[in-house]
C-alpha cells in the first residue's frame, strides 16, 4: 500500500464536508479497512512498557493518526489561511489548530463531525512554515560559533510555534522565536558503528526481516547497521531500504564498486553477501536502496520487521503525525516504543542536515541505525541518528532523562519520502 492510497481512503472517510469544494466529483465511500493482525507478544509486551498503553490502544491511536494525516493534507490544501496543524494529543485524542478568517467554520464542523477537538490559535502552519524559513535565514547571518551550537528547528504545532535545538542555553534567537521553545539537547545525534568483523564464517539463513544486523564493506572500512524495510523497485528486483549513512562508500553506489552488504553472524563474523548498495542519499535525507542478490531473493521476499520471537507484518505505509506511537526494531537494542515529538524537522547529523526527519522519544544506539520504525503495522520511517548514541545501553540515558527532562531524541527520515523519490519503488505489504 502506497501513501497514495492511505491518503486517499481516510480523506473521504474524515474530510467529506471540505470536499463540497472541490471541482472533482465526490470520492465514494471507502471500503472498511482490513482488520489489524494480532499484534506477537513482544510487541505488545513493548507497547505495554514504554506506553503503557494496550495493543488495542496502540493500534487505534496509530490508525487515527493516519486519518488526523489525511485530514491535513486536506484542510491544508484548501484552507491554508486558517488552518494551523493537528496532532494528536497525550490522551490519544485527535487535535485540529485553527485561526480566524474565511472557511475556519466549514474546517471545524468537519473536524467536530467526526470528533476532532478544535483548538484556536494565532498562526497558520503556511506561517509557521514561513518563520522556520526566516529563522534559517537568519542562523546563516550569525557568527560561526552561533552557527554551530544550533542543531536544528522545527515546526512546535502543538505550542504553534517554532522550536530550536542548541546544545548550549544562552545563545542568542531572533525576536519571533519563544525562549521556552528553545531546546537544550543533550547532544548532537550521531549516525552508524565502524565494525571490526572477522572473515567470513558461515552463511545466515531464514527470513532476513527488518530489523535485523548486517555489514556493509568497502575495502577495508565496515558499518554495522539494521536492515530496513524489504521492498521491491520500480522494475520488480527485490530490495530492501535502510540508512545512506550505512553505505561506507556513497559515490560507488549503483556501481561495480558499490559496496556490500552481508549477513552479520552472532560474534561478528560476516556471512554471506546479500546484496549491494544500488543508490544512497545522505544529505536533506538519509536512504540506501540494497539490491539483493539472486541467492538471497527468497529470504527478502517478506514483509516481516522483526519484534523479539514474533515478527509484525507490514500491512501498509504511514505518513508521521505529532502525538502518533511507534515503534522501532534494531539489532542493537532490539524493539522499543515511543511518542513522535516533531515532525518535517531540520536537524543537524555530523556534517549535513536532515531537513524533513521527525523524532520520537526512543533510545537507539550505533548498529540500530537502517532499522525500521512503524507505526501499528505500517511502514512508518528508517532510523537515521540518535541523541544517545554515546552511551552502552539505553537503561542510562532513560534514567537521565527521568531526571533532567532531557531523554533520548530518535531522529527517523520518514520512508513516504524515500517512495516518492524514488517513483516504482514499494514496501513489501504481503
């Protein structure tokens, strides 16, 4: 399932009012969304520990998050003046922000008749969008040491506002930014781990599903990442999409000399070659599309992300929504849950900036990075950079930020994106 077609069935199913506005003909009716499989034990035992919310809960909330998404991209393209953003807030409850002016009561009958709560607000998001703009403008005037303690800045829907991450208080904001919103991070995000593997020493075997560890290699460099979402391109080869930043050689993608990719054998030891890196983006995004080989077509052939003993089948592709829970599957830290706290955000990662990623409260360290982050049972984002990425475990950086206010910071590049870069390409839903 494409964003497309998310998009477009809940858009008739929440938006039907705004639509009478519209030149085309009225959508029909959708067709009642497929039951949401069981979710396996671990997973549930995750939702359960990180958001204290049952699997039923979880699965509402991701699936009303996709209508709050589609709902959006609607009142958006009509109402630009008066709406201002939506998202859901820490009850679960679907939020639509809306100014004064032309149309805010035909949003707000149309959020209201399917039970989104209004809220009112001073700014639209076309202005929100407006003054994150001024705002990176204004960074590049400033001094070098200004310039480098700013990490990033995002759209605040919630405060509606624009938020900035530094990594130091004190520095000096423009005038429209709010010195509430001005957040200290605990340190810069970092991406992949340098790995010191041992010559080949088996062959893996089974279902290679997301989540799972592998080892790119480019002479005598290798990563240590976690195989994103299988999927198939745009002439029908089987593939599977993780990180840029896990390409130890981007300008060979797509070549003879593009780097490899192999299975990464408990202790270390490399395993067969899987594939190899046919295109890897790492700049405004963070993608790897990894050609796998004829050998290993069938083991890629699934739409399973792995969640402990029990793998999740990916039923669809999400668009990311502020309040949505996810979750994420690494072979480092395994599987965990999380809150997204921003989302088309710009932040910087070593020596580029992400500038459409989202964040959720997660705790993922190097080696996790590729892996896939869902939302319900749909294809959500890949990790791209962690906040935390200095620490041994997770258990430290959790505890600090019970205390300080100041927990771990996932920073995913969104895989809607990486699709509609790359026209053909699809996340295996069956």
């Amino acid at each position: 399932m494409r964003k497309a077609v998310v998009a477009a069935s809940a858009a008739a199913l929440v938006l039907g009012p705004l639509a009478v506005t519209a030149s085309a003909d009225p959508a029909p009716a959708p067709s009642p969304a497929p039951a949401s499989p069981a979710l396996p034990a671990d997973l549930a035992a995750a939702v359960q520990r990180d958001l204290k919310l049952s699997a039923d809960e979880y699965l509402r909330r991701a699936g009303l998050a996709q209508q709050v998404a589609a709902f959006s991209t609607n009142a958006q393209q009509q109402y630009p003046d008066v709406f201002g953003g939506a998202w859901l807030d820490n009850a679960g409850k679907a939020v639509v922000a809306l100014v004064p002016g032309p149309g805010q009561d035909a949003v707000r009958k149309a959020a209201q008749a399917v039970g989104f709560e209004v809220k009112d607000v001073a700014k639209t998001q076309t202005a929100l969008r407006d003054e994150k703009n001024s705002f990176q403008q204004w960074l590049t005037g400033q001094p070098q040491d200004v310039a480098k303690s700013v990490r990033g800045a995002v759209i605040d829907v919630v405060n509606n506002t624009v938020a900035v991450r530094v990594d130091q208080a004190g520095l000096p904001m423009p005038g429209f930014v709010d010195p509430a919103r001005v957040i200290v991070m605990a340190a810069p995000p970092r991406g992949p781990e340098p790995l010191q593997a041992t010559a080949v020493a088996g062959e893996g075997g089974g279902p290679a599903a997301a989540g799972d560890a592998y080892a790119s290699q480019a002479g005598h460099l290798s990563l240590r990442c976690s195989l994103g979402f299988n999927g198939i391109d745009g002439g029908g080869n089987v593939v599977n999409i993780t990180a840029g930043h896990c390409d130890p050689n981007i300008p060979a993608a797509g070549t003879g000399d593009a780097p490899g990719v192999f299975d990464l054998l408990p202790g270390d030891h490399l395993g067969a070659q899987v594939g190899s890196f046919e295109k890897s983006v790492l700049g405004a995004q963070d993608y790897s599309i990894v050609g796998i080989n004829d050998a290993n077509q069938g083991r890629f052939s699934n739409n399973l992300v792995r969640a402990g003993q029990g793998p999740i089948p990916v039923t669809g592709v999400a668009t990311p929504v502020v309040g949505a829970p996810v979750c994420k599957s690494g072979a480092r830290t395994g599987f965990s849950c999380g809150v997204i706290n921003a989302v088309d955000q710009t932040v910087e990662v070593g020596d580029h900036d992400l500038t459409q990623s989202f964040s959720a409260n997660i705790c993922a360290l190097p080696g996790d990075s590729g892996g896939p982050v869902v939302s319900g049972t749909l294809a959500l984002g890949i990790s791209s950079a962690s906040t935390v990425a200095d620490f041994p475990v997770c258990e430290i950086p959790e505890l600090l930020g019970v205390l300080t206010g100041n927990g771990p910071q996932l920073f995913v590049q969104p895989v809607d994106l990486v699709l509609a870069d790359n026209p053909g390409l699809q996340v295996r839903t069956n």
